[in-house]
C-alpha cells in the first residue's frame, strides 16, 4: 500500500508541476491528459500519502494501539477511492491523441516536436540539479528521469533536436545518483532514529 502512495504522489506532484501526466499511467496510447483539469486530478493522486500518515499518527495518539487496524483499514480505503476517483475524472479529462502528420502539416508537427523535446531535456536537466540541493531529489529526480527518457524517445522516434541529446542524457545518468544518495541518507538518519530511541 506504501508503494501506491508513493507512486501516487509522485505522479500527483509530476501533473500537479508539469499540467500533464504521463500517458501510460491513466490516458493510454490514445489519449492525452494535459491542462488545467491534471492539476486538479494531481491534487486528488496527492491525497493519499499525507492523509495516511496523519491517520496513522493521530488515531493511535487518541485512542492507542487498539486504534492500528481502524488506521490501515481508513489508509487503504483513501487509496482505492482516491485511485476511482482519479480515473473517473481522467476520463472526463483527457483528449484523443492526433497522429503527427494527421493534419497535413509535417513541418509543423516537426517545429513542435524539437519544441517539446528541448522543453523535456532541459527539464530534466534542471530537475535532476534541483535535486542535488536537498531532499527534494526524493520528488524531483523521478520525474527528471522520467523526462529525459521521454526527450531520448521522442529524438529517436522523430529524429530531431539531436542537439539535446546530451541534455537528456546527462540527466538521465544524474538523477538516479541524486535520488540514491539522498533514499540512502534517509534510511540511514531513520535507522539513527529507530537505534537513538
């Protein structure tokens, strides 16, 4: 259940951030979820993780350990209706996805394509050297590799803005130490904790 939530809040804050979210999580190959309304449905993936947390920290603190169960059982309810209720609303929300070239402007399609792939690299970039300021790289390294093999395959699929390939892949190799480091840092300062106490 921890593992849902985390991966909720990641792509929570990824819509909440970026006004999209990724297409094999809710939209499909078909569909696209981009704009206003993924922020809201952002805000809904967040719910989860923090609700569950003050749950397991307040019920035990009011009513004592008799209260566990009631807490894993209000935490697992908050995940699957906050899971409903973000695909109920991504079907209200998404778009059906244009084929490039559907509309007889190739060129076009291309100037756009280049335009997200260097939206994506540098992105990426930036996220994963975010990351290396602190704790945030625990959110924000996910989401810079994530973008940067999104740039990578788009730069393959379309051959264009090979000039942001290095962008891309700087990032991609950066933001996995960045999040490792700090993931170890926290295990440790928890495990320091748990043995201080």
């Amino acid at each position: 259940m921890l593992i849902a939530e985390i991966l909720m809040l990641i792509a929570g804050i990824c819509a909440i951030i970026e006004g999209k979210i990724p297409s094999f999580l809710l939209g499909g190959a078909r569909y696209k979820l981009e704009g206003r309304g993924v922020r809201w449905l952002g805000l809904i993936l967040v719910i989860p993780l923090p609700v569950a947390y003050a749950v397991g920290v307040v019920l035990p603190f009011l009513f004592g350990a008799e209260s566990a169960p009631y807490a894993v059982g209000i935490e697992l309810m908050m995940v699957l209706v906050c899971a409903t209720a973000a695909v109920v609303v991504s079907r209200y929300i998404r778009r059906p996805v244009m084929p490039a070239g559907a509309d007889g402007d190739n060129a076009q399609d291309l100037a756009n394509i280049q335009a997200v792939i260097a939206k994506k690299a540098q992105g990426s970039l930036i996220y994963a050297l975010l990351g290396i300021l602190g704790f945030t790289a625990i959110l924000v390294c996910p989401l810079a590799f994530i973008r940067a093999n999104q740039a990578l395959r788009l730069i393959d699929k379309h051959h264009v803005g090979e000039e942001h390939r290095g962008k891309a892949n700087a990032a991609r190799v950066l933001a996995p130490i960045v999040f490792l480091f700090y993931t170890a840092l926290v295990a440790i300062l928890v495990v320091l904790v748990i043995l201080g106490t």
